[in-house]
C-alpha cells in the first residue's frame, strides 16, 4: 500500500515522499495520482511541462514541472528513494 509523507513538494525539504510502492512503475504512478488528488485531472486542469530525476546525497527525486490552466507554472519535488530501481 502506497502513502505519502513529508510536505507540499514545492522543494526537497518539503518533497513528498513515497512509501510502499512494488516497483518504479507503481511509484511513478503514485506521483501523478498524488497530483491529480491536490489539483484535478491531468490535461484537464494541467499539463505536464517535465519530468526530471535528480541525484541529491543520495537522496533521489523526481522533479515534475506542471502548468495550471491559468498559465503558473510549479514544479512539485517527489523523493522516490524507497522505490528507486526496485
């Protein structure tokens, strides 16, 4: 069972951390369904603008840049540790 901790993601003190997923597959999912339970669904209310993994003292992450219907741009730190290379 996939949960979520740590923050709002909007930097990697605040990431949101990902626990319990079965592989890469299932924890790449849990970023997107994470986004679409805070800000509705994805290509409707936004877009994927990237997606980008990052290696910080061994900490991994996957930074995801999203553009809201309004035209903000956020981007939303995901700490994929648990499941990286799983």
């Amino acid at each position: 069972m996939i949960t979520y901790k740590g923050g709002n993601g909007l930097d990697t003190r605040e990431a949101i951390i990902i626990i319990g997923a079965i592989d890469e597959l299932e924890g790449i999912d849990a970023e997107y369904i994470w986004l679409e339970e805070k800000y509705g669904k994805q290509d409707l209310e936004w877009e994927l603008i990237d997606q980008e993994f990052i290696d910080l003292d061994n900490i991994k992450y996957d930074l995801l840049k999203i553009k809201f219907q309004n035209g903000e741009i956020k981007e939303f730190w995901f700490d994929i540790t648990d499941f990286y290379e799983k």
